[in-house]
C-alpha cells in the first residue's frame, strides 16, 4: 500500500513570486487604465514612457519599481491636470491592492490583529521596500507608512496609499470606525485642502514628517466584522512560510535602512539598531560576521545613489548633496572625488 500523503493541508511552494528589494506589485495600477480611457489617454502609453509593458495593467502580480509608480503617478497628475490624483485614483480602488495580505487583514479576529498582518506581511506580498508601523499613544493610535528608498518626489503615490490604508483601515474597523486625523508629507495647496478632507471624512495636515492615520487607540481592540477563524489560521501560516523564507539578510535590513534615513540627516548606526530591533553592539557584530562595517555600506549607497541622481540630470548638486545627508556641496564633491576619481560634474558631463 501507498504511504498517505496530506497534500490537501500542503502546497509543494509559493503560490506567486514574492517582490524583491527595490520591487512593487503592479496591483498599484488597478484600475488606470479606464481612468485614462474617460480622460481621452491611453495607459499604455503612460505606462510604456516609464519603462514598464502594458501588461501591468491588467496583472497585477507584475512586478515593477517603486520609482516607477511613483513617477506614473506623477506624470498622470500633471497630464491629467489633477493635482489630487492619487486620492482620485485610489477612490475608484479596493485595499485588495495589497494582495492577499487584505484577506488576511479582513479574516483577523480584532483590529490590532489585522493592523499586526499588514504591518508583517506587506514587505512579503506587495511592497519589500515599505514599511508600515503602529503608533500607540494614550488616547490615540497611528497607522504611519514610509518606503525606505530615495524615489524623489512621490506626493501622489502617498496620497494612494494613504486613501488604501484607511479603506482598509475601515473595512476591518467597522461601521463605527473613524479616523481621528490624517497628516501627510505632501504639501497641498490651502484651496484643496477642503476636498481633500471631504474624501478622507477628517482633519488633514500636511508638510508632515510621516504620513499616517490616526484613530482612537480602543478601536485596536474591537472585533474584525469579516473575522475568520480558519482563514486567518490557513493564510497567516502560508504568509508566515514564504515571509520566512524571503526574509532579507542583515546586510539587505540595513541597505534598506541608510536608503531610507540618508535624506533626513538623521542616518546613524544608533537608530538603524534600533530600526532593527538589536542593540548597536549585536548590530555590529552581525555586520562584522557578514565581513561590512556600517560605516563602509553608507559609503556605497552614498556613491550609488549618486551616480544616479547625476545620470538622472534633474537634480541640482546642492540637491543631490542634501539627499545624501551632506550639509554642504564641498563635502559631497571631495566624497564622490574619492570614490570615483571625478568630481560631480565632471562625471554628470560625461554621462
């Protein structure tokens, strides 16, 4: 006799490919190209001018780049002579934008459950370089997002998600679920201000130093309506498999750190350790076994975003020496001499 097999409770792998660093699923895009055809567009056309096949637009597991969507988003804006676009947009869309990660989110048994899938599982399913955190305070919680790459200006994008995370937000909250406040880093203009409120149904500030939505801290601890016993256990074990299975090197945890914090200033081996949840002296060593220094990364994704952003021309070198947490051209010009043996310039007028 045949030994018995259990497939029905076992898959042989992933059931899609999980997005690397630097990656995002083109689920972003659900939904744009109908919003073109009503504005006279073609979104293949849009979406070939950023580098990408027309296929994103209708598979969503495709996998594009944060820089990408970020820029479509901006151009659709500009063409489309909407400076609101990513709210628009993300109206005409579900939180299933995220993938299966909002099934999960939906089948939790209370929201901070669902808040702790999204938060676990969004790097895993949709977007790796994204980061999504919850604040607790003692009236009030926060739901705050960031991607930690240097994508320049993605004002729109931020408007998107910030649309997606409160539907979500509200789908596993309830009827009774409201938002207390919105702040994001984009800068509206005063006489927008008004709609934008009216869409996400509370008070807006912007020129924020995160994007978030905040709630009462209670509703963390009320009941999921959509609550799901057996898919929560079902899915959140396969997640939790392919999470454990893609789970970034410490060296890839603390690229994606400097990426991230280089612009702000503020990027030092004391907060990437505590990023990371590791002391600095553990962090240190973890590097050390992997033969880096913190020192010796910030180095090179200093010079590599560099290189970019002088082959990309749309930035100026103050520009470009601020987005690398330089306070003054000079220091940005002897770096990248030492690195490349040119300066700045020179290696702009070459390109």
């Amino acid at each position: 006799m045949e030994p018995e097999h259990n497939s029905f409770f076992s898959l042989d792998g992933p059931l899609d490919v999980a997005p690397a660093g630097g990656q995002v699923r083109a689920a972003n895009f659900a939904g744009l190209a109908n919003l073109a055809r009503s504005h006279g567009r073609d979104a293949r056309g849009i979406v070939e001018r950023h580098g990408m096949e027309a296929r994103v637009l209708i598979d969503p597991e495709s996998l594009v780049a944060p820089q990408q969507v970020a820029d479509t988003f901006e151009y659709c804006s500009a063409i489309f002579d909407d400076p609101l676009f990513g709210l628009h947009f993300a109206s005409m869309q579900d939180p299933e934008v995220f993938g299966c990660v909002t099934a999960l989110c939906r089948s939790a048994p209370t929201v901070r459950a669902g808040i702790r899938c999204l938060i676990d599982f969004l790097p895993v399913v949709h977007a790796p370089d994204c980061e999504v955190v919850l604040i607790e305070g003692r009236e009030t919680a926060e739901l705050t997002w960031l991607v930690n790459a240097d994508i320049g200006v993605n004002d729109q994008a931020n408007y998107q998600a910030a649309m997606l995370n409160l539907k979500l937000l509200q789908a596993i909250g309830g009827p009774a679920f409201k938002p207390s406040w919105v702040s994001l880093s984009a800068d509206p203009r005063q006489s927008d201000l008004p709609e934008i409120e009216k869409l996400l149904g509370c008070k807006v500030m912007g020129q924020s130093s995160r994007n978030s939505v905040a709630f009462p801290v209670r509703a963390l601890e009320q009941p999921v309506p959509s609550a799901n016993r057996l898919l929560y256990k079902l899915l959140g074990s396969y997640l939790q498999r392919v999470k454990s299975a893609h789970s970034p090197s410490i060296v890839d945890k603390v690229n994606s750190y400097i990426r991230g914090s280089l612009a702000s200033g503020a990027c030092s081996i004391e907060r990437c350790a505590e990023k990371t949840g590791m002391s600095v002296r553990t962090l240190q060593s973890r590097l050390s076994a992997e033969s880096v220094r913190f020192s010796e990364l910030v180095e090179k994704q200093r010079e590599s975003l560099a290189r970019a952003h002088l082959s990309d021309r749309r930035l100026s070198l103050d520009e470009i020496a601020d987005r690398l947490g330089y306070g003054e051209q000079t220091s940005f010009g002897r770096a990248f001499k030492r690195w490349t043996g040119m300066t700045p310039q020179q290696f702009r007028a070459g390109c």
